[in-house]
C-alpha cells in the first residue's frame, strides 16, 4: 500500500471537513427545498464547476466500453445516495441518519475484501467496530435513537451503496484521473436526477437567500471539491483501509453544528468521538496486512496526479 503524501494529506483533510459540513448545510438547505430539489440543485452547480473546469483542463474523453459503468458509478454513488439520504432524513433524527452512514467503511471493507483482495487484520476488524460503536454512543450523546421505519432502512441502503461506489472508483481510477472520473460519474448522476426535480424553478424564486446559498455551498464545497479530493485520497491507498478515516466525519459535523446551528453537544457525544478515533488509529496504525492489492488499487501516474493537483 502506498504511504499518503503531504498532498494527500491535505486533500484528505480538506475531504473530511467539507463533508463534514454537509449535515449542517444540508438541514439549512431542507428548510426551503424538498429533498430531491435540493438534491438537484446542489449538483447542478457542482456540475457546473466542473464543466468549467474540465473545459479549461481538457478531460479525456471517456471510452465507449467504459460509458456503461460511469453511467452505474453516478446512479449509485451520485443519485440514488444523495436521493436517498435527503427522503430518510425527512422522518429519520439525524443521530440515527449519521449512525446509519457512518456504517459504510464496514460495508466497504467487506466488499473490498471480496472483490479488491485487500486485507485487515484481526486488529483492523477489532478498530472498524470500535469506530462503529462510538459512532453509536454519539448517537446516545445527542439524545436520538433509531427507529427501524422504511426512511432508516432507505439510508442504509444509502450507505451500503456508497460502499460499492468507493468500490468502483478504485477500478476506473487506475484509467482516468481523480477529476475526470468525479466529473463524469458526477454529471452522468445529475442527469439521473432531473426526472425528480418538479417545482425547482418555483422554488429557487421563493426560497429564502440563505437557504439557496446553503445549497450553493454544497455543489460547490461538498459536492464537487470534495468528491475529487476523496477520489484524489482512494487513489492513493487501499479502500477498505482508507474508508474507515470517514468515521472523523461525524465527530467533525458535531462541532460544525454546534458553530453553525447553535447545536450544542453533550458529553456522552465527546466520549464517542474519542472511542471513534481510537478505532480510527486502530486500523490505520496496526490493522493492516502486508499483502499488496490487485492493480486496481494501485496509485496513479504521474499524469493524473498533476491533473488532480
């Protein structure tokens, strides 16, 4: 496995605390948007900034035989995770949403195992559930259980689909850089979502500037610099190790909340925040195996480093 770079490092930092954001923009947005309005919105502009970009970069062209799986990677990674997300928290707290969705590196970590060969040790698995469970004590910590309805299953199924989305990226990004490849799984899942999208042009006239500068923020911030800066991070290490540092997300959106929406944290959420990165530091220090993942895990060349810089 390749060690992370300062780049790297940087990008990964940015990742994370961009989309750790996103909880709060996405409640602030939900006060003028429906969920699937909101959805759409956000990635339009996320689409745009990278349309611009790609004209000024000059992207690559996607093969033929590779259209059918981008196509697959935007409809699960981009539409239907996003759609879903947005309905569940309709009805679901959002502890519950965020104990739900911080199950995807166990999820990826499964699917890596099977279909990239990469490996944890007894010690990594040991530092994935520890994260799990003080993912779960945050949840505790705020006051918001789950309750098992259709919206919860709905953003489980959200997490387990983002799973295979990461498990996809680690294919086609041994192809195209971590830009072109957010770019096209990007706007082929905008394209998905424009069927769901009635009432958007009546409801950007009426919505209030603060929420529709919410939504801006999370095309522009969390939807697309972020997207690639993850991208950027997977192709540099093996997914299922690397999918377990999102579980920093919810300790960062905690004090996010807190300064963005007066949310304030109890101690109960502090000690899961604490046992979440000691699971953090569990897998990323001692669970690794040594055994090298198929190419697809490998990192990029040169050529697609600097496009991603």
């Amino acid at each position: 496995m390749p060690r992370f770079t300062s780049r790297t490092l940087v990008a990964l930092a940015f990742t994370l605390v961009v989309w750790a954001s996103a909880f709060a923009g996405i409640r602030a947005g939900l006060r003028a948007y429906s969920p699937a309005n909101l959805a759409i919105l956000r990635f339009l502009v996320a689409s745009s900034v990278l349309a611009v970009y790609a004209a000024v970069a000059h992207f690559r062209p996607p093969k033929m035989s590779d259209i059918p799986g981008l196509i697959l990677t935007g409809a699960i990674g981009i539409t239907f995770y996003n759609l879903a997300l947005n309905y569940g928290e309709t009805r679901v707290t959002a502890g519950a949403a965020s104990l739900l969705i911080a199950s995807v590196p166990i999820w990826t970590a499964l699917a890596a195992r099977f279909w990239l060969h990469e490996k944890l040790t007894a010690i990594g698995w040991c530092g994935v559930f520890v994260s799990f469970a003080g993912i779960a004590l945050i949840t505790s910590g705020e006051g918001e259980g789950i309750r098992l309805s259709p919206q919860a299953l709905i953003i489980l199924a959200a997490a387990i689909t983002s799973a295979l989305y990461m498990i996809l990226q680690k294919h086609y990004l041994g192809r195209y850089s971590a830009l072109e490849f957010t770019a096209y799984s990007i706007w082929f899942g905008t394209a998905l979502m424009l069927p769901f999208g009635n009432g958007l042009l009546h409801t950007l006239r009426s919505a209030p500037v603060s929420a529709t500068l919410a939504v801006v923020y999370l095309g522009i911030f969390p939807g697309a610099l972020a997207y690639v800066g993850w991208a950027y991070v997977l192709s540099h290490g093996a997914a299922g190790r690397t999918s377990t540092l999102l579980y920093v997300i919810p300790v960062l959106a905690i004090g996010i909340g807190w300064l963005w929406l007066g949310e304030v944290p109890r101690l109960l959420t502090f000690a899961g925040g604490a046992v979440a990165l000691a699971g953090v530091v569990m897998v990323n220090l001692r669970g690794r195996t040594e055994i090298v993942p198929v190419a697809a895990s490998k990192s990029v060349g040169p050529d697609r480093s600097r496009a991603s810089a």
